[in-house]
C-alpha cells in the first residue's frame, strides 16, 4: 500500500508540475520612453539699441492674415542714415521653435523682405549694420496672427 501512496504522490506531482509548465508566458508590454520636448522658443522681446541720430533708420514691419501663407514682411523706408547702412538683417522667431532669416545688402527705399511666420505668436527683430560695422538693433516686438 505504500508503494501506491508513493506512485500516487510521484502521479499528483507530476500533474502539478505539468500543469505549471503548459501556461501561456504574457509578453511584457513596452513602455514608451518619454520622448524630450524641446523648451518652448523665447518670444520675449528686449529693448532696442539706441541709434545715434545720424545712422537712424526706419523700417515698417506687417504681416498678412492668410493661414495657408502668414508671411512676415519687412520693409526700408529710409531715414537720415540710409546711405549708410551696409545691410539689413531680419529674424523670425517663430511660435513653433523655428528661426528663418532674411537680409537686404544695401538696401533701397521700398525694397522688402518677406518670411514664412506661423498662424501665432511669432517674434521679428530687425538688426541695422552700418558701413562702419557697427550693428544696432532697430526692431525687436512679437506680432500675433490675427489681434
């Protein structure tokens, strides 16, 4: 009798053991790594350089209101210092993180730039470098799309 008992005890176990082994393994669901998200751009605009007299320069700063082509448009309108100027550079800190630059090499009266914006918040500075070298910040504001 025990030897049944023993051969039983081996039987159950076995069973056990078997059981064990036929389960289905779950595969481990990945977990997405956090991907990084880039700071969100500066859009703060700072003072603009104070320009002697004599190198002063305007330029008209507008931009259109098409959401498939919100451009940014820059424009000389001359000044006292106009003859001057060596070049002209503009920069478009876009809502979205991209910076797009343009620049006009001794402008004219009405000549113009013009840079792809977005449909938001976007910041325009437009920097002066006169013949000399020296280099003045003329315009630094953030235009919306639509105000």
């Amino acid at each position: 009798m025990n030897l049944q008992a023993f051969f039983l005890a081996v039987f159950v176990c076995g069973l056990v053991l078997a059981s064990g082994c036929t389960q289905q393994e779950v595969p481990a669901t990945p977990t997405p790594a956090p991907t990084p998200t880039a700071p969100p751009p500066d859009l703060s605009p700072v003072p603009t350089d104070t320009v002697p007299a004599e190198y002063g320069v305007v330029v008209t700063v507008s931009r259109n209101t098409y959401s498939f082509n919100p451009l940014v448009r820059v424009e000389f309108r001359g000044g006292r210092g106009m003859g001057l100027v060596s070049s002209l550079d503009a920069e478009v800190i876009r809502g979205d993180g991209i910076v797009r630059t343009a620049r006009l090499q001794k402008p004219a009266i009405g000549e113009y730039m013009e840079i792809l914006g977005t449909t938001g918040k976007d910041r325009v500075i437009v920097t002066a470098t006169m013949m000399n070298g020296e280099r003045y910040r003329i315009y630094d504001q953030v235009l919306e799309f639509r105000s």
